[in-house]
C-alpha cells in the first residue's frame, strides 16, 4: 500500500456516494479507507455498495460516536499496520476539493507532513461568512501566538503524513477529540524537528448533509492550545 486517503464519516450517505468516486478519479492507484462511528444514516451501506465495484476501497467501522480525533487515529492505526508510506486526512462533505488531494500528495515527498492550508497565497475559503473566517483566522492567530510555530492554518483538517513522520509521533500520546486534534497533531511533529509545508487549499462549505462542528469542539481547542505547550516530547 502507497498512498492511503482517510474519509471519516459520521452520517454522510449522500456525500460518500459522491465523493468516493471523485477521489478515485484524483488518485487512481491510492487506497481509500472510510472510518465511519456506526452511522445511524446507513453511511455504511453505501460504501459496501461502492466496494462491489472498487477492490482498494476500504471500511473500518467503529461502535459509536468518538470524535474525530478519535477516527483519524483508527484510520492511521490501520494504514500503518498495512504498510501505507502516504496517509492523507481529508472530510467526506465536499469541502476538500480531489484536485487539491493530487497536489497534497504530490508535495509530500519533499517533506514529512503536508498542510492543505486556506491562509497561504492561493489559499481560500468559498461560501463563508465572516463570522467563521474570523473564528477560523482567529482560532490560528491565537495557536500561532502560544504555540510558536509560524503555521498560518492550524486547525485545517487536509493534511498528508509520512507514515514515519506519525510513527514518531506516536499516535497513542495524542489526546484531543475536536479542531485542537489537526493543531496537536501538527505542534508534535514540529516539536519533533520534523519539516511540514503549507501549500494552498480551497475549502467549500458542506452542501448537504448536516455540520458536527459544535461549541464544545472549538471551546475544547481554545484551552487545549495552553496544555500543549507543556507536553514532552
Ligand atoms: N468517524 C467520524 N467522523 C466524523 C465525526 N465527526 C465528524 N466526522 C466527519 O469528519 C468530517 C468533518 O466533519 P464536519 O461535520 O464536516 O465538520 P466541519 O467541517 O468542521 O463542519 P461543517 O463543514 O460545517 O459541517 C466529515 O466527513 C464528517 O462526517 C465523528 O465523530 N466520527
Ligand atoms: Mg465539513
């Protein structure tokens, strides 16, 4: 297995039907790993449907809700085991273009992680209010701040990783659930001295299917930041 995409989905019937086919036309020779937490929606259905017709399509299904967090850590647990070199985290709604999934690989050799990033030159973020561009621009300036590292998107959720680069990180000492999941993921490998680069992304608001973004997930980001700065490496 060389490269890996991993689709987390928590009720996305509509949106997986539409975006498993669009990430295999991106990336024709990549496996795809949807870890969804037990769907209440069929989800699951779906993509055992689309595996009928698609031999590197892959499901790990989960018990119940845990988060994102929680999901991306199961799915990179299940890539490493099978020997993925590439592991690329991106949302099953829409919001992460395929063509930028291309780029996002394509960049990876040259580095140990690749940030898909809205707040480069070339970035941008379509659909949205100015309300979330200032929590999302904020929620950066002020990770930025504490943390250190010269990062412009540090709660993007379009991210590829070396499978060494989580392999040093070791993805048991990660503890976050929410946003602050993408910021620890990233402030560890930094951490670490290890080399990741932003290259631009746009990100479209979901079309269908409904947001889990909650209060909770940005308030766990907020006070998370601070006890980062406190970890051993
Ligand atoms: N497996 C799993 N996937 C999740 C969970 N929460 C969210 N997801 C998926 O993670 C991706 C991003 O979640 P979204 O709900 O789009 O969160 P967001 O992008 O912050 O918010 P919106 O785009 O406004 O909905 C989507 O593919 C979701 O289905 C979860 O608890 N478990
Ligand atoms: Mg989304």
């Amino acid at each position: 297995m060389n490269a890996l995409v991993i689709l987390p989905t928590y009720n996305e019937r509509e949106n997986i039907a539409e975006i498993v086919p669009a990430v295999r036309r991106a990336t024709p020779d990549a496996d795809i790993l949807v870890v969804d937490d037990n769907s209440p929606d069929g989800t699951q259905d779906v993509v055992r449907e689309l595996q009928k017709s698609d031999p590197k399509l892959h499901l790990l299904g989960r018990k119940g809700k845990e988060g994102l967090g929680r999901a991306y850590i199961a799915g990179f647990k299940w890539g490493l085991e099978r020997g993925a070199q590439y592991l690329v985290e991106m949302d099953a709604d829409f919001s992460h273009r395929p063509e930028d999934l291309k780029r996002i690989l394509e960049a990876l050799p040259e580095a140990d992680f690749v940030m898909g990033s809205r707040w480069v030159p070339g970035g941008a973020t379509v659909n949205w209010g100015l309300g979330r561009k200032i929590i999302s621009r904020g929620g950066s300036f002020y990770t930025r701040q504490i943390l250190r590292y010269p990062v412009r998107d540090w709660t993007g959720g379009f991210n590829g990783w070396k499978a060494a680069t989580l392999q040093k990180i070791g993805l048991d000492s990660v503890r976050s659930e929410g946003y602050s999941f993408q910021i620890e993921l990233k402030y560890r490998a930094l951490r670490l001295g290890l080399r990741g680069i932003e290259i631009p992304i746009v990100f479209e608001d979901r079309r269908v299917g409904q947001s889990k973004m909650s209060s909770r997930i940005v308030f766990e980001a907020l006070y998370r930041v601070w006890g980062l700065r406190r970890i051993s490496i």
